[in-house]
C-alpha cells in the first residue's frame, strides 16, 4: 500500500519529503514578550525533561511555551509546502478529536444532544474488511457497531451522494463536449485538486470538474438536513482532510464535513484500546437522512468501473449514448505505458469520436499536464487520481503485516471491489436519483483557486 502519509502530489516541495514544517510556510506567528527589555528582563530557553520548552526568566521562573499550530486551512491558502501528515498539526481531524466529540456530547442532556453522523467510503470500509479477514457488509456493520458503542446515533454509506455525483458529471461533460471545452479533468481527488491550484495556477484550473465529491456533497446535503448535526467520514485519503478543510466547504454554521478520519486510524483507535473489529457487535447501517424517503440503492454497493468512483466508465457509456446513439457493449480498455494508465475509446464508422482515460500516479499527472501544456492532449475526459492504484490504495489504508505484501493487498482490494460488492445500475437509469439530482442541483458544484508563489527571501537559491 501507498506509504503513510498525504498523496504523493503533495509532496513535491522536498525530494526527501521532510519538512517540519518548511522554511517556506508564510504562517505569522504572533510572539507575546512578557518580560521587560534590558539587562533584568533577559530569558533563557530550555528543552525540559517532557520534550516542552520552557522559558526561564532572569529571577529563575519558568513557564512553558505555547506550541506554534499550523493548521490545514494555513496550509490550503500557502504556497509553500505541504507534506506528511506527520509534520503538519491535524489538531481536529483525528480518532482523540473524535472521542473528545462523542464523550463531551454523551455528558450533555439528552435534549441538548447533538446529533452524529458517521458516512463510510467503501475503499476504508473494504481495507478493514481486509485487516480483520472479514467481508466487507459485515466489516461496515461491525464499524457501525463500534461508533454506535461511542455515542454516534446514524452510520451510513456514501452511495447516494456518488450516484448523484456521477449524474451531475455526466451532465457537465456532454455540456462542455458540446462547447468544445475539453478535457474534462475529474477533480473527486483532493490531492490533485491542490496540486493543480498550487503548482499550475489558473491556466489549469478552467479544465478541471466543478463537481463535488461524493464526501463534500454529502457533507453539504446532510447540513441542509441538520444544521447541528456533526459529520464525520471514514476515508481511505489523507488528502480528505484537507478537502473537508476548504473554506469553500464551510460558512459561519461549520463546516460541511466536521472530522475525516481514516482506515488506518480507525485501526488505531481499536489497538489503543487493545481490541479489535471482532470486539464490537454489528449494526445495521442506517437510511441516509437527505434520501431517507426514496428507495434508492442498496447498502455498500458501487458503481461500475474504477475502484476510484467509475468515472471514466458512466460517463463514457452515458456519452455514447447522447451523444453518438450508441450503448458500448463491451468496454475494452487500451493498457498504457504502465498499469496506472488506461484507455477507453469510441469508435464509430472507423473513426475515434471518444477518447476517454484513467490516470492514477504522479508520474501519469504529469504526463498528462505537459500534454495539456503543449495543447496535445488526445482525451475527452479524464479521472485522475493522485495515488497509484488509485483510491483503493489511498496512503490512509490499513498497512499489510509486510511491505512485501503491498501489491497482494491491492490486488485483493481490487478483486474484493469488483466481486463482492454489488454494483448499481447507472445513476441516470434511477428515476429516484435523477429527482433527488434535480432537487439539489445548488448544492453540487464548487470553485477552485490558483495560489500565488509568495515572494519569501527563504526561497532564493543562492
């Protein structure tokens, strides 16, 4: 699996990929002097026995330092680095975040009471599958299960809001088909979405998708719901954090989506308390709260196509049809120079009319924006996913017990994904999901912003 960590694509700022955090992070820190200028007022500072600094002051007092925060809004509106989530503060997006919440709303009186939500991705939901030699339904109802132990009153899956999604992007291409305004970028990626607004500024940015990902948009429907409610995810990403924190995705209320957490720190959370997935009973997931009153799709079941959403494939089938009057019987993908790259072609009367693509990996991204750069870009429309492997093999999933087994996990993720789960009909086959789509139309889009490089003295290479 992927190494621990956010996407490779944001990791370019150093070769080494160790930056705690960069010389290049523009975060003002405001310094409180507490003690007089001159002689008297001179201060020491010592690294105590508990790793904290401490401040000694000239009559031999000492009080300890505030630990400067950088949070993941400084990093999403800064042009200088952003790496591993190791060296970079996630004071809210984590499993003792998650507890603080849950115990602190147990303590209020039931009337006073927020409501929890816990939404599962079914790539973290197949990775503790995976962990724990479980199937997936009984992994996702034994998660639900756990959090339900906690405190959480709803878990629920994300298939509604990708159905909608994969409607929504279907719409939108044969709209910029049409006005010629291709490639079509899928932007579902967090980790490319701020790779392109940091890197490639706005020359790229008119390609890319406006529409949100299944996480956002279901964060946004379900505080349409419930304003007071709070949201959390179960992603196989790092980058999900930092999608939840756009400011594009929160106003005064709160944010959208309150917490993400991850496979890998679920996984934590039960080795912290010395159990594991088999420990809690299961639990029946629940309706979801904004499509409560349709009946919609079954529990944990997918869309056809790639383990990173299928994309490439409804939108190519659903194109074929609208655009050309033809229903694709077979899709054939046309392999690339390595596994990460595929191709999906129509032809019609001996002629490609489209050319569709799955880019996974850094090295396929950029290939594929210098193509764009030199205005030879063959394709329609393409999915683009920061991790090799795509989202099944988010850098947030449970690890093997070897690294040797990496490629075997995947292959079983990926097996898993396309035989165990039930796969849905096409959204716009779903009169349900077409309703619900049009009812909700103003919650499915969003903007993204280039980022300045900002003029710093510490960039200068001397």
């Amino acid at each position: 699996m992927a190494a621990s960590g956010f996407s490779g694509v944001l990791k370019l700022a150093d070769l080494d990929d160790f930056i705690t955090p960069s010389q290049e992070c523009i975060k003002p820190v405001k310094i409180d002097r507490k003690v007089k200028a001159g002689a008297e007022g001179r201060s020491t500072i010592q690294i105590g026995k508990d790793g904290k600094y401490m401040q000694i002051n000239a009559d031999g007092r000492a009080s300890k330092l505030q630990k400067v925060e950088i949070t993941l809004t400084d990093c999403l509106a800064c042009s200088g680095c952003v790496t591993t989530a190791e060296s970079v503060l996630v004071s809210q997006q984590s499993g003792p975040e998650v507890l603080r919440i849950l115990t602190e709303n147990m303590e209020l009186p039931v009337i006073r009471r927020r409501q929890i939500l816990v939404s599962l991705s079914n790539t973290a939901v197949l990775s503790v599958a995976a962990k724990y030699k479980v199937g997936a339904l009984e992994a996702a109802k034994r998660i639900a299960g756990f959090f339900k132990s906690l405190g959480v009153n709803l878990v629920c899956d994300l298939s509604v809001a990708e159905d909608l999604v994969l409607l929504e992007c279907q719409k939108e291409f044969i709209e910029k088909k049409q006005a010629g305004k291709v490639p079509v970028l899928v932007s579902a990626c967090p980790g490319w979405v701020c790779y392109v607004e940091k890197t490639h500024g706005s020359w790229l940015l008119p390609y890319l998708s406006t529409v949100k990902s299944p996480q956002q948009l279901a964060g946004a429907l379900l505080k349409k719901t419930d304003k007071a409610m709070y949201h959390i995810t179960l992603m196989s990403c790092y980058d999900r954090k930092l999608e939840a924190s756009r400011p594009d995705f929160a106003n005064e209320e709160g944010k959208d989506v309150d917490c993400v957490l991850t496979a890998v720190e679920l996984q934590q959370m039960f080795d912290n308390d010395n159990k594991t997935l088999l420990d809690f009973d299961p639990e029946e997931l629940d309706p979801i709260p904004y499509s409560s009153s349709y009946q919609i799709v079954d529990h944990l079941s997918t869309p056809k196509g790639s383990g990173s959403g299928g994309f490439t494939e409804n939108v190519f089938i659903h194109a074929s049809q609208r655009l050309f009057g033809v229903t694709p019987e077979n899709l054939n993908y046309i392999p690339g120079r390595n596994p990460d790259l595929q191709e999906l072609n129509l032809e019609k009367d001996g002629e490609v009319v489209l050319r569709f693509a799955v880019a996974n990996g850094f090295r396929n991204i950029q290939n594929l924006v210098q193509k764009i750069k030199r205005k030879k870009c063959p394709y329609d429309y393409v999915e683009v996913m920061a991790c090799p492997g795509g989202c099944l093999n988010g850098g947030a999933q449970c690890r093997p017990d070897q690294a040797s087994q990496s490629r075997e996990l995947l292959a079983h993720l990926e097996h898993q994904y396309k035989e165990e789960l039930p796969k849905r009909p096409s959204a716009d086959s779903n009169l349900d999901i077409v309703a619900l789509a049009e009812s909700v139309s103003t919650f499915m889009h969003t903007e993204f912003h280039a980022v300045e490089m900002a003029p710093n003295a510490l960039n200068i290479k001397w």
